[in-house]
C-alpha cells in the first residue's frame, strides 16, 4: 500500500460508516416541511380531481405536482414510503455517481458517493425529496451520457435533452447546464476543424432541443387540458415577480439591499465549499500543468458546478435545498482529492494543512443536525413541528364529518400537515396565508384576499386552524393584520386550544 493510499483509505471509509449510519436513522424520520404540503396537493389531485393553481395556488412548478400525485397514487401518504424511496432514489444517484467517478479511481467514486449522502442526509428530514434534490438524478445521468462516446449521437442526445426537460419540469433553472452538456456532447470525440462537422453538430443540438420540448412541455400540455393555464399564468407573471423581490428572510427590500444581501449570502455559503474543492484540485493536479486529456473530465465538472453555483442566485433565498444541485457536483470535485493520480500530494509542501482546511470545511457541511438535535433535546426534536401535526389530525378524525371542509390559517407549521394526516379537505384554494400579507397594495394580492374572503363565505369552512407561525414578512408594504379575515373569524368559536395552535368551529346559525 502506497503512502497515499494509507491516507486516503481511513477518510474515504469513515465518511461511508458515517453516511451509513445516517442512512439507516433516515428511514425513521418523518416527513416535514415542505413535502407535507405537496403531498397535500397530491392528495387533493389524487382525491378530489384538483387541478394545480386553477383549485389550488401555489408557486411549485407543474411536474412537481405530478410527481407527488404519481407517487402518493402508487404508495400512500405515509413517512415509511416517502423515506423508503428516498433510500432508493439516493441509491440510483450512487450508482449513477460511481459511473461518472470512476475513471479517477475507486476511492474517489466511493468518496464522493459518502460524502454527498452524508452532507445531502446531513441536513435531516426537512430537506428529503426537495425539488431541488429530486432534479439532481436526472441531471447527473445527462452529465454520464455526455461522457459515454459509445453510445449512439443522436439518440444519446435526445436522452440528454429529454433528461434536462424532466429535470426542468421540477424547477426551470435546473435546466442551466443543458446548454454546457449537449454543446459538450456534440463536440466531444470530433477531430478537426468545427466547421467540417456543423452539420452533425447542429443536428445534435436540434435533436437534444426536441428531447427537451417533449418531457417538459408534456405537464404544461396536461395542465392546459385541464383548464389550468390561466390561472398558471396569472401566479407566474404576477404573484412569482412578488415573491422573487423578498430575499430568503421574507424582507421586502429594494433594489440595492436586496442586491447586496444575495451578495453576502451567497459568498458565505459558497466559501464553505471553496476550500475543500480548491484543496482538491490543488491535490489532484497540483503545479503541473493540466493535460487536457487526462483532467477534461475535471475541468467539466467545475463547470458543472459553476453553473449550479449560479443557479442559487437565480433562486435569490439561498436556503438550505436550493444548494442542493451545486453541493452535489461540489462533492465530486473535492473527491479528486482522493483520484488515483495526485501529483500534487506529493509536491504541495502544506499537503497536511490543505487537507486540514478541507475536511473541516467538509464537516461543517456534512454534520449530522438530525442526530444533533436528538442528543440536545430528545427524540421529541424528530417529531414534526413538535407534534402539532399530530394532535390537529387527532382532533379533525374525531370530530370532522364527511362533506365538512377545513381552512388552514398558517404556513409550513403543521396545518396542512395535520389535514394531511386526516385527509380533511380544504374550503378555499389558498393553502398557505403569508400570500396576504406582503406588497398588500399590489393589485394582484388585493384581489387574493378579496377571493379568499369570498371562498370562506361560500364555502362555510367546519374548522379553522390556526398557527401563530411568526413568520410574516417584513419590510415595504407589508402588513400583519388582515382586518377582513378578523371580521369572518368573528362567526367562530374556539373549539380546542393545542399546544401553538387553535381550531376555531363555526358558531351554529340558530343556538
């Protein structure tokens, strides 16, 4: 065993013990965040033939929604499921990896495996199957394809663009390295001048162009069918604008703040992943100076992952999953560090320091918050929004009959989780009510709260639940009373008061 070896072994089989350990206790968590809340849509499509954005609003792009609905049809509402598939999905995001990987050696496809599943599971149960996750397995088969020249041109190409249309039917912009990936594609292997093969060339890129259309027009052609597309419309052009103008803390802010809070956010969270990708390429390839042929595969994935970088920018709220993209194409760069070929282990003199940085960079990114959270305040800490899902299903089954509805008057805090739990069905389409009160002079969010008023007259909700989320949004023409909502709630009576929340039972029209 080489010297190198002796110290890329340890590392490379402590972060696989650790990332398995942590893939075990996964499939005990339960689902929370945002997923409770696209599986309620799910449920409503599933359930009750909903419609996105026409019988529902929300900002999720189309093939999000098709997706739950696909899933939840097939496997349930359940945590086991949901977490069972998620080992699954990561299990084909391995091997897919491996495959990339491998041509830098066995340690390095292994690390970098490890080490995005534990920084990816790292996060706990709130980032599980965030779209942002889900868009990485197609996006990284496309990236193996490109490097495979044994398959064939055409179809290879029509693959590579069907794949980013998926990708991009979960969230658009996850589309941004298609361009990269089917441009590299068409050039790669091609000896001699461009110009002798524009044909070939342009016929690839159109081939790959209609892969795309197909698998990301075919959800907007579904969703036109069904008589959703205006009301698609209406949020993209309208309400999305809105909420693009908030930074990831739901201020409200101008042109220049907002611009300079991306600016600080963004250089933080990447300087995390600076050092060890930087140590890495510094190990990998060291002083000399690259060969093209030997590091092209490298020098791809910096690419890749500059372009995933940018993608949190195009996001703007720089939260945890919107990092998701970038961390994984981040990870298979820092795994050069243990590649087969590292001249400059050998000829950096601070190899120790640099490796130092890096694995203490690498620890930041991949501690365990989940089991971390459970050694400080119990295993209470894993259950969803300190049982409050739980305790509204409990109250809804016992008391909510067939035909009744119920309104949520909260955010991501357990409503609709609870609702979930309890498949109770919704009075209005608005899920969520932070949408009421940011640019509350905007003609578009005057008319919400004017059609949510209308929507709770008509509708006559059983219940109204209740959460004092504390997350309003701050800032310019924001607000944080809703003195119409006030007015209806007046016709209600506290039927339960739980621990942070409270349902409210309409009072009976003859006492």
């Amino acid at each position: 065993m080489t010297r190198q070896d002796k110290l890329t072994r340890p590392i490379v089989l402590l972060t696989c013990g650790w990332a398995s350990i942590i893939l075990v206790f996964s499939l005990f968590w339960r689902m929370r965040h945002d997923t409770p809340l696209i599986h309620y849509a799910a449920f409503l499509m599933n359930e009750h033939g909903a419609v996105p954005y026409r019988d529902f609003f929300e900002t999720s792009w189309v093939g999000t929604f098709m997706l739950h609905a696909g899933f939840t049809s097939l496997f349930g509402y359940g945590d086991f499921a949901f977490m069972a598939a998620n080992a699954g999905y990561l299990a084909l995001l391995c091997l897919i990896t491996w495959h990339v990987m491998k041509p830098f050696g066995r340690h390095a496809a292994l690390f970098a495996i490890a080490l995005f599943a534990a920084v990816y599971l790292g996060h706990g149960p709130s980032i599980i199957l965030q779209r942002d996750y889900l868009g990485i397995l197609p996006i990284a088969f496309a990236v193996l394809l490109s490097l495979n020249q044994d398959s064939g041109g055409l179809w290879r190409q029509a693959a590579i663009g069907f794949l980013f249309g998926c990708a991009a039917s979960i969230k658009p912009h996850l589309a941004i390295a298609a361009p990269l990936v089917v441009l590299f594609t068409a050039l790669e292997g091609r000896n001699g001048s461009w110009r002798a093969h524009a044909p070939a060339i342009i016929g690839q890129i159109t081939i790959a162009v209609l892969g795309f259309a197909i698998s990301f027009g075919l959800p907007l052609i579904w969703l036109w069918q069904q008589g959703g597309m205006p009301a698609f419309w209406d949020m993209l052009t309208r309400y999305l604008p809105l909420h693009q103008s908030m930074n990831g803390q739901y201020e409200v802010l101008n042109g220049g703040a907002l611009l300079m809070g991306k600016v600080l956010r963004f250089g933080f969270e990447l300087a995390f992943w600076v050092v060890p990708i930087g140590a890495a390429l510094a190990i990998h390839i060291g002083p000399q100076r690259p060969s093209l042929t030997q590091h092209k595969r490298a020098l791809y994935l910096v690419a890749l992952g500059a372009l995933y970088a940018l993608y949190t920018w195009i996001a703007g709220k720089f939260w945890d999953y919107h990092w998701m993209p970038m961390t994984y194409f981040a990870c298979l760069l820092t795994a050069l560090a243990m590649a087969d070929k590292r001249p400059g282990l050998t000829t950096v003199p601070v190899k120790v320091l640099i490796l130092a940085l890096a694995l203490g960079s690498l620890a930041w990114q991949g501690k365990p918050r989940p089991l971390m959270g459970i050694a400080a305040k119990g295993i209470d800490n894993m259950t969803p929004k300190q049982g409050k899902p739980d305790a509204i299903a409990a109250y809804l089954k016992a008391h909510l009959k067939p035909g009744e509805t119920v309104q949520p008057i909260d955010w991501t805090e357990g409503a609709i989780h609870g609702m979930l739990l309890a498949r109770a069905p919704i009075a209005t389409p608005y899920l969520y009510d932070y949408h009421f009160y940011h640019h509350v002079s905007d003609p578009f969010i005057q008319h919400m709260r004017a059609d949510f008023i209308t929507q709770l007259k008509q509708t006559k909700p059983r219940f109204l639940i209740e959460i004092k989320h504390g997350l309003w949004p701050t800032g310019q023409d924001t607000a944080t009373i809703f003195p119409a909502l006030d007015t209806f709630k007046a016709g209600y009576a506290i039927a339960h008061e739980g621990d942070g929340f409270t349902i409210f039972e309409a009072a009976p029209a003859h006492p």
